[in-house]
C-alpha cells in the first residue's frame, strides 16, 4: 500500500505536468518522423540516362515517373558531373545499370522500382546487371537502425525524466522526508519502478506502434517481443537515472550524463557499423544495456527472430535493471541507515 | 529510563573532522514540551536526525521512547518536521497530507479524520484543494506541521516551527502544543532561536558548538544567569561557556 502511495502520487505529479508529459511521449515521435524523413525521402524526382534503349521501354520508364534522357554517348564520367541518379545502358546481351548512390536511399528506390518495371523483358532476354558509383548495394539506412531508435529513444526519455523527478525529491528534502516515515527503502524504489514504469509503458507502446505502423519502419517478428523488450530497456534505464541522480547536484550536472551516459552508447550499440572496428573497442559496447537492447530489436524487427533467440539479451539486460535498483535500495542509506 | 521519552548517552558527530555534536548527555522526560535553543549552525538539526534515526552518532547511544535508536517503530511514533519544507509543489495540500498519511498506512476512514484534524488544527481546510506552488511561505510551514501531525505520534519533533509564520498563527500554533501536551500527553521538541519562544516550554536546553551549555526550566535558568529575559540568558550562559 506504501508502494500504491508512492505510485498515485507519481502519476498524479506527472498528469499535471503537462510539459514532461510531452516530452516523453511526443518528442521521441517528432525526432523518429524526422529521422525517417531525413533517411528515406519520399521518391523523389529520378532521373535517369537511357543509352540504346528501345522506343517502348522508354515509354515504359516515363509511365513508371521516371524522368528519361536519351543518350547514347554517355560514360561514368558523365553521370558523376551531371549527377542524374541511374544510367541505364542497354547492351546486346545484357543490362547495365549505373547508379549514383549519393543517397542510398534514393538509389535503392531507384533500382527496385528499375526492376518492376523491366521485370518482363529482364527475365525473358537479358540480365540486369548494377553498379554503383558511391557506395554499394548495402547502404540501406533506416530500415537497419529504426529498431535501435525505438530502443534508443525509450531509453533516453525515460532516463532523463526520472532522473531528474528523483533528483528534484533529493534537492527538495521530501525524499529525506519520506524516509522519516516508517517506510522501506525498497518500497520507495519499488514504488518509482512501477510509476514511472507505467509512464515508460505508455511511451514504450506509443513509440513501437508509430514506428511500425505510421513510418511503417520494417518488423518481421512479433511486435508484442518489441513492446517487451522496450519495457525491460526502460526498466534499466529508470534505474540507471534514479541511480545516477544521487551523484548530481542539480539539473544541469544531470544533463552532464547524456554525454557521458547516452551519447557513447549510441556509438557501440551498432547503429553505426562497428566491423571496422578494433575488437578490444568493439567489446567496450558489451558493457553497455544499449548493446544489448539494439541487438535484441534488430534481430525481431529486421532478423524475425523468436522469443528464444533473444533471451540471452533479456536476461543481461534485466541483470542490468537488477544491479541498479539493488545499488538504488542501497543508495538510500545515506539518508537513513536503517 | 522508563519515564523518560528520549536519553541521549554521551554522543558524538563528526562531520570530516569537525566536531558537530561533543559528547553530550540529555534525558527528556516524558509529556513534557522541551525547548532545544541555540544559534544557526550550533548543531540542533544533526542532533534531531540523531534522535530520528537518519544520522548515526559516531558514539553513545540514543533511547527513543524506550527503543533503542535506529528502530522502525519509531518512525511511526515520531512525528517529524522538517526545517525546509519538504512537500510536493505540484501536488494539493490535501494530497500530500493524503500521501503522508497513506505512508502510515492508516485506513481511508482513519486518513480522512486525520487530514481534516490536522488541516482544521493549522487553518488550511479552505485551501486544501490548491495546489502547494500557489501557497504562501507561512502556508506552507503550517502544511509541514499538519503533516507532522498526521499519524497522531506520541512524540512530536519539530525543526523550528514557527519560522515565517506570523504572530496570530504562531501564538495559535503554541496554544495548541501546549494543549496536544497536556491533553494528549504528547512529549514535544522543538528547537528555535526565538527566544519569546523558549519561555513556553518546560525545559529548555541551550546548545552551543555542540555542547549543551545549559539546561533546566525557563525560570531557573533566568534565576540562575541573573537575566530579565533569554537573550541575556543566552549571552551569559555562551560566554561562560567559552
């Protein structure tokens, strides 16, 4: 009942606050719908350069919004200076197709709806084959790091805000003046996981299902695994902000941590590829819940992968949230050693 | 021991290598209302979280109503004041003290008697329902106390009370502590540095640099210093002590 105390106490501070409210629940839409936008621009306006191609298959290309230049002396040299996005050279055999790749996001688009529309003739008589002037056929963006955003973000937010909702009941006295009353130290810790884990709850859910459904950010697996490992990545983050909320001072010395705390996690946690990466580097993003986090959605988003094939993720990260509140309970003591 | 509501066995603080609290022995009888006196920074807040439990004394032993300190029980029997108000801004008068109340686990029936008891008690009844970001410093100071109160201890600590408060409500404030002690048989400690204070209580001890430099009733002590009134008391008895 202690801990039900502390938990309607929460949400009613939170309901009130309008402006938290927003952050946590809005924000990290507005910065993953920009993100998208900034990854995968909408079709744009493709122009591509047609050497040798027949009267049809040009009619073919301008119905399917391309926007075709007939020329038969082109080279490579050419597409770079006048930056058109494909060049698609039709040899006796074969189809060669040239792409710019300064925006893999573009050049994929421009190849997949390529092969729609030649997919007859390409099958029957020649193959089609591509190259790229930038890059490779590997640059796809969004699709590969949109799970670990939704990861990411839920981290972030929910780490931010009770972080400093803990803090300001360190600075204000009234968490001294809680542990006046004969309550627990593990209620009061209890009593901030359940709520502001509601509140992580709900940013959790919003978050998974405006990323899937309205962005439409790929998920082959089962999207209750993805609500549940975001729920296990907030937990860990709660705790680790109501944790290091005891060494700051004030809200400033608080927002010292997201460089400290959030931006190397971002590093290691393979939203960028760290392959190239010397392997004693590599292993530093073993030691960070983000690591396993990104791992975790990446494989049920992108890899369809079952519940048994993450478990190994959940379990580190729930040891991560265990070792954080256990160190939580124990961080109490300095304002009541009982 | 049995009549007394706290002993304070020669203890100690220290605060990195400052002596906060000398070794100091204090017996504070039961039903009594006890003055703790003593200038800003002299050690009475350290002393009551002592007392409360939330500092460990470096040595000595405490005795809170014949337990030994720190003990849960105690929690529920003290209530406590603290000297900054520590309350939820964003939250209504009658939701902390519903909070507060909650966190004594005392049943819906009970909490509402206990709310509007200690709400009537300071004059917040008709501000219950604002939210404590719009009171007043003294409102404020008056929500703690009714917060204090709430689980209806048998002993009562209150870190400087009446501080902001002004002088109809404070004069009300002692009236009803001097009732809740005779009434109810409540043992009281305050500590204050006013001294028209200090002439209301039963005892008062005076505490200097850690060290209690006297101690006795209001009218022993003037008898005893040759004083009109406790400003002088207190310059006397501080200058013979050092």
């Amino acid at each position: 009942m202690r801990i039900g105390a502390i938990v309607t106490r929460i949400m009613q501070q939170m309901i009130r606050d309008k402006r938290t409210l927003a952050l946590l629940f809005f924000a990290p839409l507005l910065v993953l719908s920009l993100m998208y936008f900034v990854f995968n621009s909408n079709e744009p306006d493709m122009t591509v350069v047609v050497s040798n191609g027949s009267a049809s298959i040009i009619e073919k290309l301008e119905a399917a919004d391309f926007h075709v230049i007939e020329k038969n002396d082109f080279s490579i040299a050419d597409l770079k200076e006048e930056k058109y996005d494909g060049w698609l050279a039709f040899h006796q055999t074969q189809l060669k197709l040239t792409l710019l790749n300064d925006d893999p996001s573009t050049a994929k688009a421009l190849k997949m709806k390529l092969s729609q529309v030649l997919q007859p003739e390409q099958s029957a008589m020649m193959k089609l084959k591509t190259e790229y002037v930038f890059g490779d056929e590997n640059t796809a963006i969004f699709d590969i790091f949109s799970p670990m955003l939704t990861g990411f973000f839920v981290f972030f937010f929910v780490f931010l805000i009770t972080g400093i909702a803990l803090l300001k009941e360190r600075t204000s006295g009234t968490l001294e003046r809680l542990l006046a009353t004969p309550i627990k130290r593990s209620e009061i810790v209890a009593g901030y996981m359940l709520g502001y884990g509601l509140f992580a709850f709900i940013q959790t859910a919003i978050i998974v299902l405006f990323g899937v459904y309205v962005l439409d950010i790929v998920h082959v697996g089962s999207i209750w695994l993805v609500l549940l490992i975001n729920i296990i990545v907030a937990l860990v983050s709660l705790s680790l902000g109501a944790l290091l909320s005891s060494f700051a001072a004030s809200e400033f010395q608080m927002m010292q941590f997201i460089p400290l705390v959030i931006v190397p996690q971002i590093f290691f946690s393979g939203i960028f590829p760290l392959d190239n990466m010397v392997e004693w580097l590599q292993n530093i993003g073993r030691i960070m819940p983000l690591y396993y986090a990104a791992d975790a959605l990446n494989g049920v988003m992108y890899k369809g992968y079952s519940f048994s094939e993450i478990l190994v993720d959940l379990v580190i990260l729930a040891c991560f949230a265990l070792v954080f509140i256990t160190l939580n309970i124990i961080s109490l003591k300095k304002y009541r050693s009982l | 021991m049995g009549n007394n509501a706290i002993s304070l066995n020669s203890i100690e603080k220290k605060f990195q290598q400052k002596q906060v609290i000398a070794p100091l022995s204090l017996e504070i009888p039961k039903g009594e209302l006890i003055g703790l006196l003593g200038p800003s920074g002299c050690g009475k807040t350290t002393l009551i979280k002592m007392i409360m439990g939330m500092i460990k004394p470096d040595n000595g032993s405490i005795q809170v109503l014949n337990y030994t300190v720190p003990h849960k029980q105690l929690l529920t029997d003290i209530g406590y004041m603290a000297q900054s108000d520590a309350l939820y801004l964003d939250l209504t008068g009658e939701e902390n003290l519903h909070f507060f109340a909650k966190l004594y686990r005392l049943s819906k029936k009970e909490r509402e008697e206990r709310v509007n008891y200690a709400a009537s008690l300071v004059h917040l009844t008709d501000d219950l329902n604002r939210k404590v970001l719009n009171y007043s410093g003294g409102m404020k100071r008056r929500l703690s106390l009714a917060i204090a109160l709430i689980q209806n201890p048998k002993l009562l600590i209150l870190d400087e009370p009446t501080v902001g408060i002004d002088p109809v409500l404070k004069k009300e404030i002692w009236q009803e502590l001097i009732r809740l002690k005779n009434d109810e048989h409540k043992t009281i400690l305050v500590t204050t540095h006013a001294m028209d204070e200090a002439e209301r209580c039963d005892q008062l001890a005076m505490l200097r640099n850690g060290h209690i430099i006297a101690h006795g009733t209001p009218h022993d002590l003037k008898a005893h210093y040759q004083a009109k009134d406790f400003d002088e008391v207190f310059l006397k008895a501080g200058g013979e002590a050092l």
